[in-house]
C-alpha cells in the first residue's frame, strides 16, 4: 500500500505546480463548490494510477487542484464507498496520497438522513462527533508507522477549533446549522423504521454511508477534520416517506450553496 501511495504521489506532483494546504471532499449533490475554486489541473480519477473510479451518480470522479479562499486545495469531485464493492484501503486511499501532498487540514461533506426530530429536510449539519457502524475498520492490517500510530485517539475526531469557527460563520451570515452526531452504515440501501429507531437510539443525529473512513485515517495522520452533513431525508416517525438517490442529490443540491459559503470563508479563517 504505502508502495502505491508513494507511486501515486509521485505522478501527482510532476502534474501540479503548488502544494495544496487543504484537502475537500465533496458528497452527493454538493460538487457546486467546484465552481468556485480557480481550476490549475483536473485529473480524471481513471488517469491516476492506483486510484479507483467512483461509479455513483453525482459523483463526477475528478481530482481538483487550484485555489480557494486564498489557500491552496487539492479536492475531491467525488468519493469512494465501501459499497461500491472497494475495500477501506481503497476508501481512504487519496486521503493517505493527500497527506503526502502536504496537506494540513481536511473538510469533507456528505448527504444525510436525519434521525433527530428536531431536524428539517434541507438542514445543514455540523458533525460534532461520529459512530462508527460500518463492518470493518481502515486501520486494520498490518500498521505502517509512516501513517501514524497503531492505536490513533480519536477524542477529537472534528477539530473544536474548526467547529467553533465555523458556527460563528453560519450566525454571522444568518446559515441556519444543526449540530450532531453522525452514524455510518454500509448501505447502499436506506434504512428501515427500526433501523432508523435503533441508530437515533444509540446517539446519532444523522445516518450515512461515508466520511467515517476518511476522518478515522486523518485523524491517524494527525489531520484536523471538518465536517458536514446536509440532511436530504427523514428518519423520524411520521415523517418517513419513501425516498430515492434522485431525491437525495435533489435536496442536497439546494442546500449546497449554503454549504459553499460555509465553506469558502472557514477556509479564509485557517
């Protein structure tokens, strides 16, 4: 692994002219931040050795590099899941590429169903913090100590340096927010009922299918994370309607310019 990490970060740099300071990973329906960054090289996923393809509608599958903000960003147009059929090694892979690229900060965003009842279809969602339920673990394998440690904290999983900024962007420009805890599961189906009951029931605000793996190998590498979730569905008794990826690219795709906005001045903060 660390074999191609080092092979992909090499093709990398011979095509980039600045070192990026931020990495963005950008969810379902919420690529509209592309348009806001000054594009100096669009790398096809399927160009780039040892990177997988995403092969989910509204993710375009491109590695973005230009400015933000002020800061330089490598971005993600398009992530990987673990249901796609790859394996966490393969999920989190650019993250490990990204931090050899230099990367001093991550900021990542995901479409989400809301199991907290207070919550609205459209609400934007600051995580606070993560539970983890996806069936396997990135870090398990043989260790490489170039990656980090063995045994990571994960006390601080999302930067509170971060998060505090962030709410006093979202108040200062009248961003309507929730905080919360975010659960991810397998998918790719959407939850039950029950399913969505027992994921409220354990302490979660919002359920997914990524970031989880992203944030557990930055956080390895001593990354700060930011996080947010936009909740496209409802998880909450007499509010569960049926619900399809087209709905979910749908919601997310209004919310987004709040999310831009969000974004682009905590980037001009760090």
């Amino acid at each position: 692994m660390l074999k191609k990490i080092k092979e992909t970060h090499e093709y990398i740099q011979t095509k980039i002219k600045s070192k990026p300071e931020v990495g963005i990973i950008l969810g379902t329906g919420l690529g509209g931040l592309i348009n806001e960054i000054n594009i100096e090289e669009s790398l096809p996923y399927q160009d780039i050795p040892n990177f997988s393809v995403s092969t989910v509608d509204g993710h375009n599958g491109r590695l973005i590099f230009g400015t933000l903000s002020g800061k330089n960003i490598v971005a993600m147009q398009g992530r990987f899941h673990y249901y796609e059929g790859y394996t966490m090694q393969e999920v989190t892979f650019p993250i490990r590429v990204f931090k050899l690229l230099g990367i001093r900060t991550l900021i990542l965003s995901n479409a989400s169903g809301g199991v907290n009842p207070e919550f609205e279809i459209g609400d934007m969602m600051i995580i606070t913090d993560h539970i983890n339920l996806l069936p396997t673990n990135p870090l398990i394998g043989p260790n490489d100590n170039e990656f980090g440690p063995r045994f990571p904290d994960m006390s601080e999983a999302y930067s509170d340096e971060l998060i505090h900024k962030a709410i006093k962007i979202a108040r200062r420009h009248n961003i309507k927010y929730q905080t919360g805890v975010y659960a991810a599961v397998t998918g790719p189906m959407y939850e039950t009922p029950a399913e969505y009951r027992y994921i409220r029931t354990i302490g979660a605000d919002a359920v997914g299918m990524s970031t989880i793996p992203e944030v557990i190998v930055a956080r390895q590498m001593d990354i700060p994370c930011f996080a947010i979730s936009v909740i496209t569905d409802l998880g909450v008794t007499g509010k569960i309607v049926e619900v399809s990826h087209n709905d979910v690219i749908a919601a997310a795709s209004r919310v987004e310019p709040k999310v831009t906005l969000l974004i682009k001045k905590l980037l001009a903060g760090i």
